[in-house]
C-alpha cells in the first residue's frame, strides 16, 4: 500500500518551472531513492514534498492531501526533511538540536526516551551531547541532521544528498544506520542521492528524473543489474 501517492506533481520557483507533471508512489516501510543529475529537480521534489515549496498536482499522504498545507502542518502529519547540507543549529548542542527536532510533541519522558535511544544509535552524539553542534565534523552533522529529524518520529523521512560531503567510509556507516533504522522502526524513507551504486544497494524501488521529470522507474535491484541503464542515467 502507498503511504505517498504523488500524481502530475509541478513545482517551480517564481517563472522558472522546475518539476513538470511527476507521478510516483511510495510504499509504506520501503525505502525509495529518487536518482539524477545536478539540476534535474530532485531537490525541489523534495521541498515540495515537505511543503517548503508551493506545488500544485495531487500529493496524498495516507490518503489525505498535502497541497497547499505549510511545512509545519506537513511535520505533524508525520514527514520530516532533512535538507541537503545537512541544516543543524550550529549555535546549539548536539543535545538542544534534538530537542528541536521534538518541537512539536508534549510527551517529555518520550522525548528524553528518544534522545537516549539516538545516541545509542549514533554513539558519537552521546559522545558530544553537550558541544556545539557547528564544532562536529561533517559526518557527525549529518548524523545529529538525520536524529533531530526522527525525534518527530515521522512515518516517512526525507533525506535530500546524505552522503554529500562524506568521506566513503562515513557514508557506508551512515547508509548501513539508515538501512537498520528502517528494518527496526519502520520508517519509509524518500532519499535524493548521486550515489546510485551505494543508494541502490539500500532500495527497494528507484526513479530517475531527467530536466524535470521521470525518465525511469522500478525495482532498484533491477536499475542497478541492467548496464545500458547504468550508462545511460546512472553514470557507473
């Protein structure tokens, strides 16, 4: 079952449209990467999405739509975004950033349960709880960027170019976390990456958007094995 339904989605900012007419789905507890080049308006899918752009088509979350609502609404129906270029409150601590994540609930035992859970999770956090989140390396950003982001305990997370940045070796853990996170949790995740290979190997379903729209689509094991497809769109 789709737990996001995307029909004839377009966004664009000002005059200058940059998605045009996109349809996709997204089934609930998968894993979902949407692939492309520099440009091609994964990012702007993505902050449609969340609300952080006006979009115009049909875009339903477990049934109920997301056109027109505010990326606050978005959040408290249960989607969290994080950004590309990762987005923490580099002024706050590790551990003020994750209560920032959890704004929108009441439930404190809850949020001090979660904080505790995600550090056991990402060690390093714990590690650094009490630092400035902008004196971490990038690689513990992006994993502070993607815990305050699940401390919404959101049914779907969108993750605009994880690995952008990274050392190889960080990002394999980062992805492997990624990968446990939703075999454990359940959370269905949307993830924007120029990594095909590593973003791939982590999906069960991929598109490729091209100038704006899909150029491809199906099962990623599928994309990864045929080579005239890697050529073609996926540059490995």
């Amino acid at each position: 079952m789709a737990l996001l339904e995307v029909v004839g989605l377009c966004a664009s900012y000002g005059p200058v449209a940059v998605v045009h007419g996109v349809d996709f789905e997204i089934p609930e507890h998968d894993i979902v990467v949407l692939l492309g080049a520099n440009g091609a308006g994964k990012t702007t899918t993505l902050r449609a999405l969340s609300g952080m752009l006006p979009a115009t088509g049909r875009v339903d979350f477990d049934g109920r739509s997301l056109v027109g609502l505010t990326a606050d609404r978005v959040c408290a129906l249960g989607i969290a975004h994080v950004p590309q270029g990762r987005g923490t409150f580099n002024e706050l601590t590790v551990a003020e950033n994750l209560g920032v994540g959890a704004y929108l609930r009441k439930d404190s035992a809850g949020i001090t349960k979660d904080i505790d859970h995600w550090y056991e999770v990402f060690p390093v956090l714990g590690q650094r709880h009490a630092q400035l989140a902008g004196n971490l390396s990038g690689g513990e950003q992006q994993m502070l960027a993607i815990a305050r982001a699940l401390m919404s305990r959101p049914r779907l997370l969108l993750l605009d170019e994880p690995s952008l940045g990274l050392a190889p070796l960080i990002t394999k853990g980062l992805f492997e976390r990624l990968t446990e996170i939703n075999e454990t949790l359940g959370t269905t995740m949307f993830i924007v990456e120029q990594n095909a290979n590593l973003a791939l190997g982590v999906a069960s379903y991929a598109h490729v958007l091209e100038a704006g729209a899909i150029a491809l689509a199906g099962p990623a094991a599928d994309l990864a094995a045929d080579d005239s497809v890697r050529r073609a769109y996926l540059g490995f």
